[in-house]
C-alpha cells in the first residue's frame, strides 16, 4: 500500500488533472515563482499522453498554455521589448531597438517566430481547442509580459535543441587514421548542448534556441515542430516509447511600467524572469522484457541510469533532511539531475505526476516506481521568493489611457463627445457682435465690438485677479504643506535615527550572540570529540574486562577440572596404597604365622619320644592312599576394614578374564588353576574386559633353582570416568614345582615295613617328619587366606 497526494482513477478527465497539478504551478509562474512538472512512469503507462493530450482533450502542456495567455493577453508587450542574453538573463529594449527588430525580423523571407494570423497545422489544432478559459484572476494590471519557449531533449546523457534549424545529425562511427570505421564499436554522438551556470546560481543549456511566442497557437506550434524531430522506437512494450527525456521550458519576462503608464520601465533590477519546466521523461524499462538490441538497448541503459541517479538525489535530500546530515547530492552524475538542481535546492516548486499501467507484467516495475514516488513526498523543496518592489503609483496604466482619451476628444469607444474645460472657459465670455462694415457711415457697429471688448477684457482682468489670488492661496498651501512634510520628515528622521542605533545595537547583540554561538560549538564539538575517544577508551575496556573475565572463568574451569581430576587420582592412589598395606599386612602375618606353625612342629617333633620309628612313606603309597589332613583354622589378625569399591552386579554370577599369553609352559602339574565362566584370551582387550568383571592373568618365570614358578595374578574389573575398563590387581597365587634334593633312596616296593635296625637318623628329615602343606585358596573376601594341612601323627 502506498500514499500520495492525489490519485486519479483511469476515467480521469485532463481538465481535473490540470485543475489539481498544474494551475497552481501556472499562477506561481504569474506571480514570479518557478515551477517543474514531471510525468513518471514505466514504459507505455501514458506519460506523453497525460503532457499532450489527444485530439478534442488537450493535455498538461496546451493548458498551461492556454492559461497563460488568457491571463496576459491585454498585458503583453510588443516583440522585441524583452530581449533574452545568451546568460539565461534579460534585458529591456526600447521603442526605437524593437520597432528595429521586428522590421529586420519582417524583411526576413521566412521569419522565425510563426504567426498568429498563419493558418494551423489540423495536426494539433484540436488539441489546443480549449473552452475553458481559465486565467489567473489577480494579475498585475501595470505589468507588461512576453513568453518565450523552448524545447530541448535529453538522449543518452547528451542535451540537444529540438528547435534549431539545423538538420538533424545521425550518430557516427569513429573514423581511424586509415580512413576506415573503428571495429570497435564506437560511436560518436552529435554535438550536445553545454550546462552552465547563471549568477543567481540557476542551471542553463548554453545556445538553446528560445522563440518569442504572442499566443497559444505559436507556442504549441512550436512544440509540435521539436515534438517531430523527439527520437521515438517501436519497441515490445509501446508502438511509439520515448527514448529520451523531453523538457519544455516556458519563460515569463514581467517588468512594470513607467510612472506615466506609458512605456517599459528601463531598469533592469525590476524585471522578473520566472519558468516553468514541463518534463515527459522517458519510461523505466527491462531490456528483457523490451527485447532490446543494439541501440535500443543502450538507449535503455542510459534512461535506467538517468532515472536511478534522480532517485539516488532524491534519497539523499530526503536523508540530509530526516537526519540533519549534509552529504553531497550527486547532480552532476547525469543531466537531468543537473540540469534541475536548482529546483532541488528549493528555487521553486516541483510536482509529480506517476502514471500507472494496470497490466499484470508491469506489476513488479509499478511497485519500484510507486515506492520511489512515494518517498519524493518526504521531500521539502519549495521557497518562497520576493518580488523586488517598484514603488509606483497602482492603476496608472487605465489613467494613462483615459488621459489620452481625453487629448483625442473623446472616448474611443464612440459615445457622445463631452466638452473640455478649455471650451467650458471660452464659453463664458460674451459672444463677439458682427464684425462686417458695409457702410462707411455705419457708427454702431465698432462701438459695439469696442464694448463687447472691454467686457471681455475687464472680465480677464477679473479672471486674472482670481487667479493669481487662487495661485497665491495655492502657494501658501504648498508653503504649509512643505513645512508639514518637512516637520513630518524631521520627525521620521528622528524615528529612523533612534530605529538605527536600535538596530546598531541589536546588530551588535547579534554578533555578539554569535560569537558566543560559535565558541559553545567550538566547545561543543572538542567536547562531542572527547565523548567520542572516552566511549572508545570505554569500548575497549570494556572489552579488554570481557576477554579477561572470559579468560579468567576458562582458568576456574580449568583449575575445578583439575582438581577433580587430582581428587580422584589422590583417592585412586590412596585406595590402592590401603589395598596395597592390608595385603602386605596380612602377607607378613601369614608368614609368621606360618613360621610359628612350623617351629610348632618341629618343637613337637623334636620333643616327642622315639620309641617307634615311623615308617617313611613313600610317594607312591602318597599318591594311592591319600593324606587325611586336620585343617587347623589360620590365625586371622586384627585387620583393618577394606573400603569396598563400585563393581558389577553379580545377579548374573561372576564372569572371569582368563588371561594366558601364548608362550605359557605347560607344567603338567596336579594342581591346575580352574575358573568357571571365563572368557579366555592371549592378549587383554577391552570388549572382553567390558563383558566381565574379574580378570586372572597366568604368569610363568625362572625361580633361582632353576625350576618353573607360575603365578597367578588376579584383580577387580572396574568402569572408568571416561567410559572405558580398569583393573586393579588384588592378589597373586603362586605355583611352583619343586623336584626332592638328592638323598639315599632304597628300590624297596611301595610300602615295605622299615627294618627295625634301621638307624633313626634315616627318617629324621624335615619332609619326612614336616608333612605339612600351605594352601591358598581363591576367592576369599578377606583377601589372601591360608588352610593348614598336617599329616596325622
């Protein structure tokens, strides 16, 4: 959705347009005001027909027109009293230089103003038919007005005169040294139309041809002669599309007459030159759309650029004006912005018209054209300007005519003639007698004619009397009146005086003020510099406090890690040397218990009578007849509690890690390790020790006898923090295969009966009368246990 000023629906007639965009622009131009009109839009939305209109409908352009002379038309001056110079300025000739100027102009063969009284090309003639007489209804009646016209074009960035004589110039290629075109492609265009700039700082096409006009139909004439050489194509999107910008610019010069309402007041300071632009720009287009080749497509190029940089201006003198900002409006990037700066900088005012076709293709373009013309609004342009006073006299232009009315005899309009005062006078005196002496004796007749002159002569010397009595009077009136106005002028002298040093003094209160002004900016912009570089200080602390802060939160959190990690390895550590000190404990406790046990029985031995010798046994008769041992309960310590650790749940019963490396010896002892539910392996991984919660690896070494120990080391399978396996080691059995030391042995049977002379000290050796066996049993819960065996005695 999109706001404006005014829209008009598709029914819209030309005149309500005008009557809402245009007359107010006309009445400004009038009044001395400059005005420019545009008609925006995409390709074929009906630009050029909403500017000029159909036949029986003028449009924008005949009806500024025709307002324009209807309001002034009693009130032109004659060709050639205004004169344009080639400055964009004007001067005022006189009489005799213009009564020269139109004589050269009709001894010319073909003259360059059309004429009023030529017949008009039927081409326009019912467009310039308009019927409704509008005209401005307060005029300056003591003004004396001219128009000129003008009608430029601007085509691919170039400005070229629509109106000059010469014919009309192709574009060229460029020729080489070879006199052969340049493969290149480059083109060079027909010379353009320089912008200058005037001393009121108004932007101006140097050498434009600018035509004199007296009436609707010269002017539109003149149009439609520039509107025939305005470059038109044939493209996908309209049978006739413009393919550049066309600028018809009326000018109204107004100077006021004389303090006799007679002639042209020869002051240059008093005339007023205003203008009016009307602008049909060329539509915005796609070149996809359009099918665009070789020209056409940078002829498209460039109204798409000329259009965008008008945009671009508009949004920066809308920025500079939301903002309080003063960047630099890019004008000169093309010639329709530069050629109308001064508009933009608020010499006049300036409206828009934006023509929309309601076609669906168009709907993406509309939107863009829409949204432009609906920021231009936020744009404020228009200034008023002054009008420079002439201080004479209102009305004098009708008192001048009566007056010549008057020396003629009568009015011109033919009505019945009145008598002059010089009449009325003549009338009063008494009328002469017959003057003729037909007789010489005629005595009656002189003295009556001498009568009737005296008469007249006594009543001029009365008349006389009065006069110069009415000019004395009059004279003592002047004399009052002048002493009046003198005193009265004293007095405004005062006055003035007193408001002078009022002035003086305000003046001075004001450049006072001003530099007072002007050292608060001063101090307001070191101060604004000084809030700028400590919010920068600031800034940068402020971030100098957050990378640090973040610095130190990353060390806290390195330092918790840490410590974590060190409470657990502390407890970890702690954990196994308790372990590792109950073990040694009880190890050192079971050895001297078993060195008590031992000295026990050999004390026994060694004290018991020896009246029988006891039949040696032999391994074979072991091996047979199996040993019945007392299993004598070990003597447990005192020991302090083990601090269980998390292991596996056992519902499902232990499950073992058997352990063997394949270089194990086989020993093939009696005593083999057996272990139900084990997962044998012969190397630890980490799926095995995942699916078990007890581990046993077998290890084999040279003991110093030379013969094989095995052991047996066993541990607890637990879960570590980082979701992997961890074993600690509980305990370690040993298995060792000793062979008997070298002793007499007899090849004897098995169980011989021992000769009674046999000497005792045969059977007195420590395995013969130390049967005793240390065994160490597997998964006891208070850690490495012992049983001891003995053999009855």
């Amino acid at each position: 959705q999109y706001s404006f000023k005014e829209v008009f629906g598709t029914l819209v007639i030309q005149k309500e347009l005008f009557d809402v965009v245009a007359k107010p622009l006309v009445e400004d131009l009038i009044r001395g005001k400059n005005g420019l009109l545009f008609t925006y839009g995409v390709t074929g939305s009906g630009k050029t027909h909403t500017m000029t209109g159909s036949p029986g409908d003028g449009g924008l352009l005949p009806r500024c027109l025709d307002m324009i002379f209807n309001s002034i038309g009693p009130f032109q001056a004659k060709r050639f009293v205004f004169k344009l110079d080639d400055k964009n300025g004007v001067d005022v000739q006189c009489e005799v230089d213009a009564l020269l100027e139109r004589q050269k102009r009709d001894a010319m063969p073909v003259p360059k103003t059309p004429s009023s009284k030529r017949q008009m090309d039927p081409e326009f003639a019912d467009m310039i038919n308009v019927q409704d007489h509008c005209k401005v209804e307060e005029i300056d009646e003591d003004n004396v007005y001219s128009v000129f016209v003008s009608y430029i074009e601007i085509y691919n960035n170039y400005i070229y005169d629509l109106l000059e004589d010469s014919p009309f110039e192709p574009i060229k290629p460029k020729w080489n040294n070879c006199n052969t075109p340049v493969r290149n492609g480059d083109f060079i265009p027909p010379q353009s139309k320089i912008l200058r700039e005037d001393q009121n700082h108004n932007m101006y096409v140097t050498g434009c041809t600018e035509v004199e006009v007296k009436s609707t139909e010269e002017a539109f004439e003149v149009f439609w002669r520039g509107q025939k050489k305005r470059r038109i194509a044939n493209t996908q999107l309209n049978r006739e599309s413009s393919r550049s910008h066309g600028v018809f610019i009326i000018k109204l010069a107004q100077a006021p007459l004389d303090a006799d309402g007679d002639n042209v007041l020869q002051e240059k300071e008093q005339i007023i030159l205003s203008q009016l632009s009307l602008v049909d720009l060329a539509g915005s287009e796609r070149t996809n759309r359009t099918k665009a080749e070789g020209s056409r497509l940078r002829e498209a190029g460039n109204i798409n650029q000329s259009l965008m940089t008008l945009r671009t201006c508009i949004e920066v003198l809308r920025e500079n004006q939301l903002y309080g900002t003063n960047k630099m409006v890019p004008y000169r990037d093309s010639k329709l912005t530069h050629l109308f700066k001064n508009y933009f900088d608020g010499e006049g005012k300036v409206r828009m018209i934006v023509c929309v076709n309601p076609k669906a293709e168009d709907y993406e373009e509309s939107l863009q054209v829409m949204r432009f013309a609906e920021m231009t609004q936020e744009v404020e342009v228009a200034r008023p300007v002054d009008r420079p006073l002439c201080g004479l006299t209102p009305g004098r232009r009708f008192r001048n005519q009566a007056f010549r009315e008057e020396l003629r005899g009568g009015p011109i309009n033919g009505e019945t003639e009145e008598q002059s005062a010089s009449e009325m006078f003549l009338q009063s005196f008494p009328p002469l007698p017959s003057c003729e002496l037909l007789d010489v004796n005629d005595d009656q007749t002189l003295p009556k004619l001498i009568e009737v002159l005296e008469k007249r002569h006594k009543l001029r010397q009365m008349l006389s009397e009065e006069f110069a009595k009415n000019v004395l009077a009059f004279k003592t009136m002047l004399q009052e009146f002048d002493s009046g106005v003198i005193s009265k002028e004293n007095y405004i002298q005062g006055k003035l005086s007193e408001k002078e040093k009022t002035i003086a003094g305000q003046k001075m209160e004001l450049e006072r003020l001003e530099k007072k002004i002007k050292t608060l900016e001063y101090k307001i912009e070191i101060l604004e510099k000084t809030a700028t570089i400590y919010e920068e200080d600031k800034r940068n602390l402020q971030q100098e406090l957050e990378s640090k802060s973040q610095k130190l939160q990353r060390q806290a959190s390195d330092k918790r890690r840490l410590e974590a990690r060190l409470q657990g390895m502390v407890a970890e550590t702690t954990m196994k040397w308790e372990k590792e000190c109950v073990r040694a404990q009880l190890e050192m406790q079971n050895k001297l218990w078993v060195k008590d046990e031992k000295l026990k029985q050999l004390k026994a031995i060694v004290t018991e009578p020896k009246n029988e010798k006891p039949e040696r046994p032999s391994r074979e008769r072991d091996r047979q007849k199996p040993v019945q041992r007392s299993a004598s309960p070990p003597a447990v310590p005192n020991l302090p509690p083990v601090r269980l650790r998390h292991r596996r749940s056992r519902s499902a019963g232990e499950r073992w890690v058997d352990h063997k490396p394949p270089s194990n010896v086989p020993t093939e002892t009696v005593m083999q390790p057996q272990v139900p539910h084990a997962i044998t392996v012969a190397a630890a991984s980490e799926k095995a020790l995942a699916k078990c919660d007890k581990y046993m690896l077998t290890h084999q070494e040279l003991a110093s006898d030379g013969e094989i120990e095995t052991k047996l080391i066993k541990g607890d399978v637990f879960k570590t923090r980082g979701g992997g396996q961890a074993v600690q080691f509980t305990e370690i059995e040993t298995l060792k295969q000793e062979s008997p030391p070298g002793r007499k042995r007899r090849s004897s049977p098995l169980n011989p009966d021992p000769p009674e002379d046999a000497a005792d000290s045969d059977w007195t050796d420590v395995e013969t009368r130390c049967s005793v066996a240390v065994e160490m049993k597997a998964g006891s819960t208070l850690g490495p246990g012992y049983q001891h065996h003995a053999q009855p005695k």
